[in-house]
C-alpha cells in the first residue's frame, strides 16, 4: 500500500512537498524491508561449558551475546523461526524489537507524512484523473488556453507559500477564457464581459448555455470575483481558494460536455 501511495503522488513531482513526502516513503519502507541490520539489542551473557570427550566438563564460560534485527518483515519471520526451535528469549527479543521499531521508528515519521500529503492533496477534491481527463478533452476541442489556466491555478496551491489570490485570479480567467472561446466556436463575436456575453450564448445556443448554467456560472464567477480581487494585505483562505478551484472545475466540465454533446447532435 505504502508503494502504491508514493506512485500515485507521482503527479506531484516538482511540488515543494513532493520531495519530502518520497523520501519519507522511503524511510518506512526501509523499516519495513530492509535486510541490513536497523537495531540491536544486548541478550546479556550466557554461561556455556565445554566438554571433554567422555563427557567431563573442561571449564564454563561466559558468552556476550548482541542480537541485530532487521527490517520488520525480515524480522517476523524470523520470531517466527525462533519460536518454532524452542528459543524463546531470542523470539521475545525479535517481540521488542518490531515493537520499537513500529512505536519509535516508523511512528515519528507519520505526523511528517500526513501534513505533507495533505498538502499535496489540498486540490484534489476534484479527482485527478478528471482533471486530467478534463484537460486532455479542453485541449482537443482547441480550449488550450483554458488548460493553461487552470493549471497555473493547481501550482498556485501547491507553493511552500500559497498564492490564494492567485489561484483563484487564475481560475476567474479560466472561466473567462472558456466563455470568449465558446462564443467564438459558435459563432459569436464576444464582448469580452462575461455577464453579457453569458446572456447571448443563452439566448442563441440554450441547448449549451441554458437559464441553469448561466446561473451557476454567474454564481461562480461572483465568487472568484470578490475572493480573488481582494488587496494582499486581505488574505483569501485555503478553505476559499480550494473552494473556488473545485467549483471552477466542475464548472467547466459541465459546460464541455453539454458542448460536445451539441457539436455532436449537429453531425447526425
């Protein structure tokens, strides 16, 4: 699971966490794979005797004995072997060891992970793969400078320091850019102001632009609006402009598909 998660964020790669996260990743996967020795313990001395050919004891002795384990799979095999031949202080020892290594290991590393995947994860509310699907069908159907927003737009977030207002300025221009390019595909010399030229598509191409997505479209290019046109010095919240990302996408997405179902419906 833990491999699969580090390919999955993958996407990420060049995001400021995605480093961090990656090689966190790999620090677990040591504790948990690794051959080579990660802890050691002192089993204390064991007296042996060496004996003679008929039995007798020559001397006793004591032994040091250091137990080293290794990765926590390696390791429970292992505690398995052990308690399968009778050895019980030695399989109680391999007990401890993945008990430290779980609780004092692994365990510090997972506060780290979390906080850094969760702030890579911070504009995946809306899917990856339709986002990813959503670009790839913006830029078949020539809405190139559209994509080019909304990316701009994800990397925003994904900054050490996010640029809210930006994100969300750039998810404005995006719908901005989708309607000028909409009208123009129908036919339509837009005005470049996005109420009126919302109204005309609805008035001339209602089975794209209906009363319903004029409204939902107006209500979120008012939000990004006020949102995104505040002074620096007036911050704009992650929880607003992860907001305003979601709806920007599924905004577009909705307008896309009820335009390629009309270019469709005109080949018949």
């Amino acid at each position: 699971m833990v491999e699969l998660k580090k390919q999955d964020l993958g996407i990420f790669a060049g995001a400021s966490q995605h480093k961090r996260v990656v090689d966190t990743i790999d620090k677990i996967l040591v504790y948990f794979n690794s051959q080579d020795a990660i802890r050691s313990t002192d089993l204390g001395y064991h007296t042996s005797a060496k004996y003679n050919g008929v039995g007798t004891v020559m001397r006793e002795y004591d032994k040091h004995r250091l137990d080293v384990f290794e990765g926590l799979i390696p390791e429970c095999r292992q505690m398995v072997e052990r308690i399968q031949n009778g050895n019980d202080v030695a399989a109680r020892a391999s007990l401890n060891a993945i008990r430290r290594i779980l609780t004092i290991d692994v365990q510090v590393q997972l506060p780290t992970l979390y906080e850094d995947i969760r702030l890579l994860s911070r504009v995946l509310v809306f899917p990856v793969e339709k986002r990813m699907r959503l670009q790839l069908m913006l830029n078949e159907n020539g809405f190139r400078k559209v994509t080019r927003y909304l990316v701009s737009a994800e990397r925003k977030l994904q900054k050490p320091e996010m640029e809210t207002e930006d994100c969300l300025a750039n998810c404005r221009k995006a719908l901005d850019q989708l309607l000028q390019e909409l009208s123009l595909k129908l036919g339509i010399r837009p005005v470049k102001r996005f109420s009126e030229d919302l109204t005309v598509l609805e008035k001339e191409f209602p089975t794209v632009v209906d009363e319903g997505v004029r409204r939902i479209l107006l209500g979120v290019f008012s939000f990004l609006s006020v949102k995104g046109s505040h002074p620096y010095s007036v911050s704009v919240s992650e929880k607003d402009a992860t907001f305003g990302l979601e709806q920007t996408y599924r905004s577009i997405e909705y307008v896309l598909e009820k335009y390629t179902e009309f270019m469709k419906s005109q080949i018949r």
